[in-house]
C-alpha cells in the first residue's frame, strides 16, 4: 500500500467534552488508484484528509492511530519534518473553497512561488518557470501568473489551486470537495481535468464529497463514513453496482437522483447525524436506522469483510 491508515483517531478537546470526529478507521490506497470518501456533512472526511496531511489544529489532534506513507509512519513526525520531507512531495491537497485558499492581495504567481520556495528553498526565478509549467498542465496560460484572483472565474482559481497541490510532483493528492460551488459545466470540466492528471502524471487520489454521483465517476474504491467511522468499504462494482450492504449506504444511494432510472420518489434519511461529544451506544446509525434491533443499540460491529474486498460494519450481515 502506498498508504496505510490503521486505526485512526483523532479528536477535539474542548470545554465541554472530547468530540470524536474519527474515532478508528482503517483504509489503504495503492499507487495510481482513487479512494472515494462519501457521507453527511461532519461524518469525519476532512478531518481525515487534514490528519493524512498532519495539519489538525487546536484543541484537535491525532490521539492514535498511525498513518503510513510508502512504509513511513508520518503522524509523529515534526512540523519541520513534514514541511521538508512529506508535505506536498509525497502527499498534498486541494481544499475545498478554491477563493478561500487565495490570498486576494497576491497574484497566482506569487503565491505558487512562495510555496515551491517555502518547501525547497529554490530560487524565484526558477520556481516561477514551474509554476507557468503547472498552469499549463491544468490548461490555463502563463500570463494567469500576474493576475489576482478576483481577476479570475471560478473554474480558473480551482485549476489554480490543482496546479498548486502539483507543484512539487507528489505522489498522493487530496481533493477535499473540488467541484463544490461550481456549475455542472465547470463541475465537469473539472472532474475530466483531474482523471487526465491522474493518467499524465500517474497520480493516487483521495476524492472527498458527499456527492455519490461524482464518486461514481471518479473513485475506484469508495469509503462510506457516518459519525468518525466507517460503515461500508468496498470498489465501485460492491456499492454502485451491487446492492450496497450497510443500511446508512442504501438510503445515501436511494436519496441520490439517477439519470438512467425512473424513481417515483427519492427516499432521505430521518433524523440528523449524532452528537460526536457524546455518540450513541453500539452502531452509531441505529437511531436512524429502519432496521435496528437490540443488539445495534448494545454492541458496536466491527468492520468485516463479507466478499473479497468489501467490508461493512453492520449486525445484519453477519
């Protein structure tokens, strides 16, 4: 695996109790390959993308676990380590906001230079000359490295901030909802540009959204996180093409519209995702779960694999 993640947790401690915001996910991407990340809004995704780039800010941090790039367990390390060794050479990520991620008072050039050099302490002159290399590769022309932000389309400062997570050649990308906020068109454009980036420069994705249609698209293998952990893991072909095995999965994909299938009406979730301050007892779903018994609310299942490649963690299954 060119990525190992085993037994993850990270949390937040603050004043009112500890928030379980991934409390012990197992997963691992091989080289060339894209992971899907899928589930509501605060199941855990970008705090798992955020614990993978070392970067948990205050009152967070991992609390155990260990996180393992070509072999190397990365989540003790230094943030001088990190900065010269790990980050954005061997892993890096778009975050989701394309705007937020640029300074308004910077051009483009200025601020793909400044993190070559920040990284590699390489001279300006020569950094600029792979930052127009980047822009390139993401379709834009060099003359975008005078402009400013504001200056630009939103389509244009999220293959900014794609060229960005490349400069330095990493290994493993990030993408922590890219196509979020942009027209189907731009979506689109986007998505074709990533999976192009993938084959030209052999790259592994982690793809984070809750827009199963896009993982469809994208993702070779998709994890389904609810409340920090991880309810169902398998390849397109287990959750897409099959019937998908964990309840929370089912309802996610009964909810999602399908261009090729005529739905009377779609199904939704009842309910809102738990308190991660204090969850609930057993399988975190079951308050919302229309299959729940006894044994949900008493006892947590345990992530097994029922086929080769596919894991769920339900009672149902076993």
């Amino acid at each position: 695996m060119m990525l190992d993640v085993k037994d993850l947790r990270v949390y937040f401690y603050t004043r009112n109790g500890v928030v379980h915001a991934v409390d012990g996910i197992n997963f691992g991407i091989k080289k060339g390959e894209t992971l899907g990340i899928v589930g509501e809004s605060g199941c855990g995704k970008t705090t798992t993308g955020m614990a993978i780039m070392n970067m948990i800010s205050r009152p967070g941090k991992i609390a155990g676990g260990s996180i393992s790039i070509d072999g190397r367990e990365i989540s003790s390390l230094t943030e001088t380590a990190m900065r010269k060794e790990i980050r954005w050479k061997k892993v890096s990520m778009v975050f989701q906001g394309a705007m937020n991620c640029l300074t308004p008072t910077y051009t483009v050039g200025k601020q793909m230079v400044e993190t070559i050099v920040y990284h590699t302490r390489m001279e300006e002159e020569e950094a600029l000359e792979i930052a127009k290399k980047y822009l390139a590769h993401v379709g834009l022309k060099e003359d975008v490295v005078r402009r400013y932000p504001h200056e630009l389309s939103g389509g244009m400062k999220q293959r900014v901030v794609i060229a960005t997570a490349l400069l330095l050649e990493p290994e493993l990308v990030i993408c922590d909802e890219p196509t979020t906020a942009l027209d189907v068109i731009v979506q689109a454009q986007i998505i074709n540009l990533l999976k192009r980036l993938k084959k030209e420069l052999n790259l592994s994705y982690i793809f984070i959204t809750h827009d199963l249609s896009i993982e469809a698209e994208v993702a070779d293998r998709l994890v389904v996180m609810y409340a920090g952990k991880i309810v169902e893991l398998g390849t397109n072909e287990h959750i897409y093409g099959k019937e998908p095995m964990h309840p929370y999965t089912q309802k996610l994909l009964a909810s999602t519209p399908r261009l090729r299938e005529k739905v009377d009406e779609l199904d939704f979730i009842p309910g809102t995702p738990p308190d991660l301050l204090n969850p609930p007892s057993g399988c975190r779903f079951h308050p919302r779960c229309p299959y729940a018994f006894d044994r949900c609310r008493e006892e947590e299942p345990d992530l097994i694999e029922i086929e080769e490649g596919h894991r769920v963690a339900c009672w149902r299954v076993r």
